[in-house]
C-alpha cells in the first residue's frame, strides 16, 4: 500500500476518534506515516501499533520487545531495545494513541493551537526522541496536503 492509499483508506477513521478532542488529524495521520511506514512496518503489520507507542510501565497489556534506534538531546543516535505497545486491531490502537496523549505529560500537545505547534509538542514533551520529529512530520504534512482532514473535523 503506498502511502496516498494508506491516506485514502484510513483518514476518515483518524478524523472520526479526534472530534472532541484538540488532536489534530494532520499530525496523527503524519505520525502513522513515520512511525507505521504507512501500515507496513512490522509494529504496525502485526502488533497494530501504527504510532510507535512505546509500553512504560503503566501499560497492562501486550507487548513487543524490539530494537529501536533513538537520539541524545544532541541527536547523537543509539540503538537499545524497548518494550512497544500492541493492540488486538488499528481502532484499538487509535483510541489508545488518542488516550495516551492525555496524560499530563503531553499537556502542551493538547494546549498546541496548530498542527506545527502539536508537531513541536510532540518531541519537546517527549514523544520522540529523533531532534528531527517535529520538521519530519511537517514535512509529511505538507507533502501529502493532510491539514485538509483538520478541516474535516470542523464540519
């Protein structure tokens, strides 16, 4: 699947979990592009994971225990291997995405009054480690002309 289709396929479902929410659905299909390749990594094919969400230790339920590449602050990169969520299906893992960023520490994404805005909160509160996160989901943003599903979530 290409990501126009992954796109075409799944952004009225995105749309659909952020109404009442101040989630923009720009930055969640983004992020599924980055983080999912668009529904082909691995997390994302079988475990339903499509955001990269790691485990912590509050997380009950199943897990993936994997390598991940991550950045210092200096966006020095390493590798270690890190519990990540898995879900039983893709609705599962949007709502958990959904309730996930309603922990206090993800505080300023809610506050974030732009998709760029939410982009930036998004790595300044930790979501990512990559110093790139933010211009990379931009960036994909763009490319794919995703704020017209924003506008979608108005209506």
């Amino acid at each position: 699947m290409t990501k126009q289709e992954y796109i075409n396929k799944f952004a009225d479902a995105f749309v659909q979990s952020t109404i009442g929410t101040p989630l923009f659905p720009s930055v969640m299909l983004a992020q599924a592009l980055l983080e999912g390749n668009a529904g082909k990594s691995v997390l994302a094919m079988k475990y339903h994971n499509h955001f990269g969400i790691k485990a912590g230790s509050s997380w009950k339920g199943a897990t993936w225990f994997v390598k991940t590449n991550e950045q210092t602050k200096n966006g020095v990169q390493y590798s270690m291997k890190d519990h990540f969520r898995v879900y039983p299906s893709l609705d599962a893992g949007i709502r958990d995405r959904n309730t996930f960023l309603n922990a206090p520490r993800y505080k300023r994404v809610l506050e974030a009054k732009t998709p760029e805005a939410q982009c930036q909160a998004l790595r300044d509160c930790g979501y990512a480690t990559d110093v790139l996160y933010p211009q990379k989901l931009v960036n994909i943003i763009n490319s794919y002309n995703l704020k017209q599903y924003d506008q979608k979530k108005k209506i």
